[in-house]
C-alpha cells in the first residue's frame, strides 16, 4: 500500500505541475529542511530532559508538572529555533498575532 500511496503522490503531483505551472519546490523544500532542523534539535534536548528524570519514583502529580514543563520547554524551544532559521510559517504566525483584529 505504501508503494501505491507514492506512485498516486507522483502522478497527482504530475498532473497539478502540469495544470497549474510551477509550485515552487525550492522555497517548499527549504522550509521543510528549517522544519527538520529545528524538530531534530527540540527533540534531542526534550529527550535529555525527559531521561534526567525518573518518572516512577515520583509522584504522579509531580510527573504531570515535570512533563508539562518539559513540553513547554520544547515548543519554546521549537519557536525560537525556528524564528531564528527565518522560518516563513513562524514569520506568518508571528505576524498573524501582532495584526490587530
């Protein structure tokens, strides 16, 4: 199924290049690869957090709060990595929250 998945993305993507011109496939794989980055580094370190911990010697309380702030410490980190790559999503997003309604 995987094999059929790919060919059906190929001939799609095919016939809309072929419909609509050119898609901009540099600009879309660049951002990817800042998307990469920026996960492949958010995960490392929310994986070293999450290792420095023991979460079945602590309460479960104390592992909720531990593991929220782990979250939290990821997608922060996730944000800043990513505005500092000049992400164009994160750029959109920011500028989407500073436009007055």
């Amino acid at each position: 199924t995987a094999l059929a998945s790919m060919l059906n993305f190929v001939l799609l993507l095919y016939y809309l290049r072929k419909k609509m011109g050119r898609l901009g496939g540099r600009q879309i794989l660049i951002s990817c690869l800042k998307i990469i980055a920026a996960s492949i580094v958010m995960g490392i370190v929310a994986w070293i957090l999450i290792n420095q911990y023991n979460f079945m010697m602590i309460s479960r309380i104390y592992s909720g709060i531990v593991l929220l702030g782990i979250i939290l410490i990821s997608v922060i980190l996730y944000a800043v990595i990513s505005f500092l790559l000049k992400s164009s999503e994160m750029s959109f997003l920011i500028y989407s929250l500073r436009k007055k309604p």
